[in-house]
C-alpha cells in the first residue's frame, strides 16, 4: 500500500514559487507585427537585444524596457510587453484609459505592462509606448 507523501512546505525564508503564466502561441500577424517593432527598436541608440522564453528582451545599455514575442504572446497572442519602474502618474492615467493596455494585471510584477495590437494601426501606438519605457531605461 502506497502511504501518502506529506507536502513539502517551503523552506524557511522563501516564498512560495508563484505558478507559471499561461502564454500562448503568437499569432501569424504578431509574428509580423513583432519583426517590424524589433527592426525599429535595434535601431535605437545603446540598444540590444537577446532571447528570452519566446521572447525578444529589448535592452538600453544594461536596463530591459521591452519583449517583443517571437513565438509566445502575454495574456493574448497579439500582445507585447514594456516595462516602466515607475510608471509616471501622467502616463499611468493615460494607460489606464487605454483598452489595449492591460494595467490591472501587471507582468510579471508591477513594472510590466502588456500591450495587445489589433491591426497595423496600433503599431503607432505600441511604437510610442515602447519610446516611454526606453526613454525611462536610462
């Protein structure tokens, strides 16, 4: 007879891992749509760029900014990720009225935001967003 395992209660100090979010597979335009952001973005001063769980983390100088998908989305499969530590009140309201910008659901802490892209017209705005959060990565 098998005798039931007691579960192990973590160790003293560390928190308990959070669970995993659920990232599911990018869409054929996002994969589209993210090329063209990462071909603008590796134009900018001081910026690199290197993979990271489905991932494409945009760097300025040492301080991420950004992840475009390269074969995972955020909450959606037409989303991307910027990252704003803090985000300045004035942009927070704006963001906050913004339906594509997801400010209730941080990622994967408070510093980032995700971005979701309907159609060719939102780059603009996703292109914008991602200027506040390299301008603020310095």
């Amino acid at each position: 007879m098998l005798k039931k395992m007691p579960k192990k209660s973590p160790a003293k100090g560390k928190k308990p891992k959070r669970p995993r979010p659920k990232l599911p597979p990018i869409s054929d335009e996002m994969k589209v749509w993210s090329a063209l952001l990462g071909q603008e973005l590796n134009g900018w001063p001081h910026v690199t760029s290197r993979p990271m769980f489905g991932f494409l983390g945009f760097y300025r100088r040492k301080k991420i900014f950004a992840a475009l998908p390269v074969t995972r989305g955020v909450n959606t499969p037409d989303s991307l990720m910027f990252r704003m530590q803090p985000m300045p009140p004035d942009l927070l309201a704006r963001a906050q009225k913004d339906p594509r910008i997801d400010t209730e659901r941080h990622l994967p802490g408070a510093k980032w935001f995700s971005f979701e892209i309907h159609s060719t017209a939102d780059l603009r705005a996703a292109l914008w967003w991602l200027n506040q959060a390299y301008e603020r990565a310095k």
